[in-house]
C-alpha cells in the first residue's frame, strides 16, 4: 500500500466516531437468515453494513435482499407518526386521537351492523407472538369471526395437504441437514435459487454427494439448471404428471409393501385409478414425454432414500392441495418417509410463513393448529384466555372470500396488519373495488402501500431490526429474532398496537402485555398439547440453543428433528392417500383461439413479493425496475412481439402493459411475469377469482390470456 493510501484510510478510521452493532434476522423469507446490521457514525452521516450471523440454518450465509433490507428500514418514507386521512389528505395525528377514532368507528360498526361487520386480515411476516394476539384480538377484543391472512394466498394447499395425508403440518419433515444425504430429489414448482436462495448449499451438497434431481417447471430457472432431469409441464398439469409418475413406480414395483401395510391407509383405490390411466394420455395433458416420466419415476422408485418439495408452482392453483396430496401419495408409496434421508417439504414463503399458520390467525383455527370448531379445542381456549367458550366466534371465511362479503356489505371495516391485499390477491379490480367500499379502514404498515393508500387511518408499525419476537423457519425451527433497533419517531410494534386498541375497547385485562416475551408464555399455554406444541421452547432456551425445532412440549424435551419416526399425527397413526382425479373439481381455464397462452406469475431474486419494501431499496430496485414477460421467441414472432418491447397481456379479467424479454427456454404456449409492480403493472388484474374447493387458494399460476405489441415510441 502506498503511503498516501494509508494515510488516507487512518483518516477515514479517525472519521468513524462510532460503531453500533445490532443483531436481527431478515424481514424476507422462510430460511430467516441471521444478521448483523452494522451502524458506523461517520462525521455527519451514518454508514450500514449487513452481516450473515451463524447459525443451523443458514450457516452465516446471506442473500442480496437480506444484505440490503435496511435500505427499506431506513428510508425517508417510512411511516414515523400515526395517520388519518381528511378530505382526502393524510394529516399526522396523536396515538391518542387515532386510537380514539377507531374505539369511535369501531363500537359506532359494530353497534348498528353486529360484531362481524367488522373484520381483520394477517400476515405471515409478523413474528408467532403477533400472529397469536391477532387471532385473540379478533376472537376476544372484537368478537368477530372474520379473520384471515395472506398466507391463504400462499402455504393454505401445502398445509391442507399434510394435514389430511400425515394428520400434521410441519412444511418439512426432516431438517436441512438431512439434505446432502439424500439420493433422489423432486424439486416441484419450487424456485429456490432465487427465493430462498441461502438454501442452495444444501442441494448443492446432496448433489456433490451423488444425489438425483428433477426439477419441474415450465420455465428453466437458476434452480432447474441445478437439476439432472427437467420435466418441463404444461402450467397447471402436476397432479396429472404425479399421476404419471406414481402408474411407472407402481407398475414397476418400486412400492415399499411393507410400509403401505403398516403405515398407510387408500393405497388400493390410488393403485387402481392410476392402473386404468394410459400414459398417453398423460404425456398429451401435461406436454411431458413418456420417456422423461419414466426416468423421472424409475430413478424416484429404485433410490434408497428420496425427498420430494413443492412450493406455489404447483400449489397455486383452484386444485393446488390434492395436487400436493399426489406428490404425498408418492412419497408414501415409495416409503420415503419418516425415515433418514427421506421426507417431504413445503418449500415455506414468508419469513414466519410457518409460526403464522399455526397459532390461530386462520378463519377456521385456535393456537397450537386446534380447531375453532371443536369443542374441546374451544373450552381449552377459553380457559386460556379467561373467557366463556361460547363467547368465542365460530369459523370465518377465507382472505379472498372476505373481499367478497365487504362487496357484500356483511364486512364493513377491516383491521388489515402487515399485507397488500389489492396487488397481491387475485381479481385484483374487484378487490380494490372492495376495499374502496369500507365504511371504515384501518392499516397498519411500515409504508403508505397501494392498499394503506385507501386507509381512514394509518398506524406506524416497527420493522425487522426494531421488533422483538419469535419466528418459525423453513424447517419448522422457532427462533428468536433479538431485535433491539430503536423505534424511529412514534412507530409502535405490532403487538403494541393490538394492545393499545384493545385497552381503548375497554379489554385491557386480556391484552396487558408489556414484552413479547409475555405473549410467548400465553402462546405457549395456548399451544400446550395441540398438534404445533411450543409449551417447551422459552426465549432462554432459543437464546441458548439457536432455535428449537417443534413440537416440543416440555422443557426437557430436545425439538424434533423429524416427524412421523414412527406413526403419522392421524388418530390410527396411519398415513391416508387419496385418489387425485386427473379431472379436477375445479377445472383451470383453458385456452381458447381468443385467450392462446398461459400466463403464470412469480420472482424473481430481487424483490419481495408486492414489491413496498424492496422497490425502495436501491440496490433492489437497480436490478429489476419494471415487470417484464418472459415469452418464447417463436411464440413472440407469431404475436409479432419484438425483444424488449411493450406488450398488452389481456385475460378476461383485465390488461397490464409491460416489456418483454424473449427467453429460449420458457415452453411455447406459456408465458411469465413477476408479481412485484403494483397500479397499471399489478398482474392480479388478469387473474381470476376461483379457489382452490378444499383450502380457498387462488389460481394464481394459470390464467388463459392474449398478447399484442403497444406501440412503443421508445423502439
Ligand atoms: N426473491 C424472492 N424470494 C421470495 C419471495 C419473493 O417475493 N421474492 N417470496 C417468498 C414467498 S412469500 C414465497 S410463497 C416463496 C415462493 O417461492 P416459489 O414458489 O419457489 O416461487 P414462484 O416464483 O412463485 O414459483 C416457483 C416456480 O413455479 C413455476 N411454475 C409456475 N407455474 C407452474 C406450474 O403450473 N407447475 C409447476 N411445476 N411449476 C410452475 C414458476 O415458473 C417458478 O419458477 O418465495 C419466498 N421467497
Ligand atoms: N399473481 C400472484 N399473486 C400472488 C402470488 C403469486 O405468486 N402470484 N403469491 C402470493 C403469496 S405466496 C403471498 S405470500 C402474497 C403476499 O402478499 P402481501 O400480503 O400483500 O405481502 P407484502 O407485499 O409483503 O405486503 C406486506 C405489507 O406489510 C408491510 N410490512 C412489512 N413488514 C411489516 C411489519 O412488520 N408490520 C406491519 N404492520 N407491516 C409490515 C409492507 O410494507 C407491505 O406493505 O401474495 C400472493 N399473491
Ligand atoms: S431473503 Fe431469505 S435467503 Fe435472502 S437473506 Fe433474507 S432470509 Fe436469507
Ligand atoms: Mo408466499
């Protein structure tokens, strides 16, 4: 180094007057990476810097997202104060004179329409302790029985299908390290390359290792080219292709006899149906040689141990849940189970996508995954809570389904914590319509979003670095995300806004809480002996231990590494397959001369979901600035659609206008977009409103749809 270089980094040292360091873990996805954000005081500027921090998930690793998501938690947007909108405009008010205006709206609501013309939508981003008082929020400070989440949108098909097949939903069998040692991977509609992508190293070592891998998509992606087979379905066709695949292994007597006898209930019906499919037929449904099934089958069969993943490729759709209960009909036929080295995994979404689907946020639930319907669930709850068990509401209606009734008129206000419905739900006119046509709305966000936009009141929510609390991961291992950031201007976290409304309501003695930690002792409680039990995990012990897989229900007890060891979670201990019809009960939308093409939606690396966080980070936003559409270059030349050009996607719901990006591996009759861009780019305009009969997930990865150039001045 030369002399003036040294000289001139001892003065840039002597600049840092300085240094803070704050742990924390990444507001985005389900691996939850542990981090460091490193605050330096620099003369009149401060510096920020994010580190990886060990750990048994993501061993230290980080993504561009989780290195840069102080961009957002930092940016002169962030909601500093609460709002409330006069004529139109939002003007900063006290805590006290919001919270006065919506004890005003809501008791005025629920006085003249009943406890249930109000209502209140989640989110799988808020840590399990704020996902469990929601649900309380609703059920005791409310009453109403209308609550529901995003994560409708997101693990409801996944979660439906092991629930019903294993009798429990913990989204991965096993734990990662498990992986490396596996011999067979099916890789179904999951992109992890780009959306959990500190969780690569694993496959990637299971492949130096010798293991196989299939990956199914319509699209090659990162995560395909990681694959040594790629099965390149028409969107919408899985469950037909597992059907495919379970006719080879059957036929070929890669069954595990034993197993189905011991473990197993329905195999003789799905043997049967898929005995009287022809593999024709299956190959012309889904697009996929008979030859490449085949191979697919043979190798999943004949391997000793084999794991299968799926993620929203093939569960976003009106058949999404018996689509997973076929890759679970698989995985049981093979006794690829319960075992080392085999198991399922629903490749998880949200960062706490897991924790907030099993403490009572759902339309249909009670904490610890019980049912809001039985009565015994009902009785233990209200001894928790100190209610009267008839108090407690009865069951709701799905995310979707809510937007429904505000058209309605049933719903009048909303509560909405911690979500985007109006660019992330499906229909996305009507759902805009609806949320234009409450009476009164409440959001509670870190930014004005497109949907807080239309609020009457706006409450300023704590971020990732600030909000302390608990979070289950991919693997179903609850951690504790120490945050200790503090809050900017008037933000209050989550669960303190809950409280103080409640307090307003004059409920104050169910919600006296004054640490998150306090929450997790009731949430324990309340998860004590129900299929997701947390009774054993303490902040003490995550603080320890670095995360605790559950169930885990008592404090001596070490975590469960893996389920179903020796019986699955149904009440005979057996595991129960299904017939998965090749016709589904709700069918896609088909393709006709007008509307030719496939439109399916997802990521891409750089942003997160509806985009509010990620499209104000600049180092984010640089490497995607607009939407695009991945489409085939003879598909694109038939339409007379150049490369990066404008192009108008139309379904029979709506039209977005965005560029395109000719891509040689995208199949011929599909095209894609991201889902990222909201307003005039919003997708969700052209995706329609039928669900999923057995779960309420939208179709998100199929719609029927036309393409046509726009004249682009620019070209
Ligand atoms: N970068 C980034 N990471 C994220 C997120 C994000 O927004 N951005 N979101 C997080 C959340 S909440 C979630 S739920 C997960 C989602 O994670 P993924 O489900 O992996 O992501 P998607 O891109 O929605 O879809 C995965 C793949 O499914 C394919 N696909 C589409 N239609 C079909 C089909 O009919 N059949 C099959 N077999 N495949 C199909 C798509 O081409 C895509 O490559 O990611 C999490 N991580
Ligand atoms: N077409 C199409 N649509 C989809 C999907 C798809 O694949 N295709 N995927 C679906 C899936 S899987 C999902 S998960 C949904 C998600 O869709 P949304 O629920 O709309 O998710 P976000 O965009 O994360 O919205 C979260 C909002 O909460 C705010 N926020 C962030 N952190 C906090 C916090 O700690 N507290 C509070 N109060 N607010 C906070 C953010 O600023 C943002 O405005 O979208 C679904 N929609
Ligand atoms: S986005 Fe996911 S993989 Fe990336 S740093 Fe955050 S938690 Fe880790
Ligand atoms: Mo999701």
């Amino acid at each position: 180094m030369t002399e003036a270089l040294l000289k001139y980094f001892r003065t840039k040292e002597q600049e840092v007057k300085s240094e803070k360091k704050y742990d924390s873990q990444c507001p985005y996805c389900s691996m939850q990476c542990k981090m460091q954000l490193i605050e330096q005081s620099i003369v009149t500027r401060k510096k920020y810097t994010t580190i990886g921090k060990d750990n048994p998930t993501s061993e230290g690793r980080l993504c561009i997202k989780g290195m840069n998501a102080h961009q957002h938690a930092f940016h002169k947007e962030r909601l500093k104060f609460p709002l409330l909108k006069v004529n139109g405009e939002f003007v900063r008010v006290s805590w006290v004179e919001a919270l006065e205006y919506i004890k005003e709206n809501f008791t005025k609501i629920q006085k003249e329409s009943g406890h249930n013309a109000l209502a209140v939508y989640g989110s799988a981003s808020i840590t399990n302790e704020e996902a469990y008082l929601l649900g309380k929020f609703a059920r005791v400070a409310l009453k109403t029985k209308y609550i529901d989440y995003n994560g409708r949108l997101c693990m409801s098909a996944a979660a439906s299908a092991a629930s019903q097949t294993f009798g429990l939903d913990r989204g991965f069998t096993n734990s990662l390290s498990e992986i490396p040692s596996t011999k067979c991977i099916i890789l179904a509609g999951t992109n992890i390359a780009e959306c959990q992508p500190t969780i690569m190293p694993y496959f990637e070592r299971a492949k130096e290792n010798g293991a196989y891998i299939i990956a199914i998509d319509p699209r090659e992606t990162a995560t395909t080219k990681l694959a040594d087979l790629h099965l390149k379905p028409k969107p919408g066709t899985d469950a037909v292709l597992a059907n495919g695949l379970l006719k080879v292994i059957i036929e070929e007597n890669y069954v595990d006899e034993t197993f189905l006898q011991e473990r197993v209930n329905g195999f003789d019906d799905v043997r049967d149906y898929v005995g009287s499919l022809s593999l024709d037929e299956m190959e012309e449904i889904t697009g996929v040689p008979i030859t490449l099934i085949r191979k697919a089958a043979l190798r999943f069969g004949k391997e000793e141990t084999g794991m299968i993943f799926t993620a929203r490729g093939v569960e976003q759709h009106t058949n999404g849940s018996m689509t997973v209960r076929n890759f679970l009909n698989i995985l049981v036929t093979t006794g690829k189970v319960g075992k080392p080295g085999c198991g399922y995994g629903a490749i998880t979404g949200q960062g706490n996508g897991q924790g907030a689907r099993e403490h009572g946020q759902k339309a249909d639930q009670l904490p610890g995954y019980r049912s809001i319907e039985n009565e015994e669930h009902r009785k233990y709850l209200a001894g928790v809570w100190g209610v009267h068990h008839k108090d407690i509401p009865r069951k709701g209606v799905s995310a979707y389904e809510m937007m429904e009734k505000i058209h309605e008129g049933e719903i009048k206000g909303l509560f909405l914590m911690c979500s985007n419905p109006i660019v992330s739900n499906p229909n996305a006119r009507f759902v805009k319509e609806a949320i234009k046509k409450l009476t009164f709305f409440v959001a509670v966000d870190l930014f004005v979003s497109e949907t807080a936009r239309l609020a009457d009141v706006i409450l300023p929510a704590s971020s990732y670095l600030e909000d302390e609390g608990t979070m289950t991961n991919v693997e179903g291992r609850v951690t504790l995300r120490e945050a200790s950031y503090p809050c900017p201007g008037e933000v209050k976290h989550d669960w303190q806004i809950l409280c103080e409304i409640a307090r307003v309501l004059g409920k104050e003695e169910y919600f006296s809480f004054t640490t998150a930690e306090e929450i997790f002792t009731e949430l324990r409680l309340a998860s004590r002996g129900g299929n997701a039990d947390y009774f054993g995990i303490t902040y003490e012990r995550l603080r320890k231990e670095g995360g605790i897989l559950w169930p885990c229900p008592d404090p001596d007890h070490k975590g469960t590494k893996r389920v179903f060891e020796t019986s699955f979670a149904h009440s005979d201990g057996k595991a129960a397959m299904v017939v998965v019809p090749n016709s589904p009960v709700i069918p896609k939308e088909q393709l006709s001369d007008e509307y030719p093409l496939y439109l399916t939606t997802g990521r891409v690396m750089s942003h997160y979901l509806t985009g509010v966080q990620t499209r104000k980070s600049p180092s984010l936003a640089a490497r995607n600035v607009e939407p695009f559409m991945e489409i085939h270059p003879a598909t694109a030349v038939k339409y007379q659609i150049q490369n990066q050009s404008l192009v108008k996607i139309e379904s029979r719901r709506g039209s977005v206008v965005v560029r395109s990006k000719w891509s040689e591996t995208i199949r011929h009759d599909t095209i894609f977009v991201p889902f990222h861009w909201a307003d005039s780019q919003n997708i969700n305009l052209l995706v329609s409103k039928e669900l999923d009969p057995a779960c309420k997930m939208p179709g998100f990865k199929v719609s029927a749809v036309k393409v046509s150039p726009v004249n682009d001045f620019l070209n």
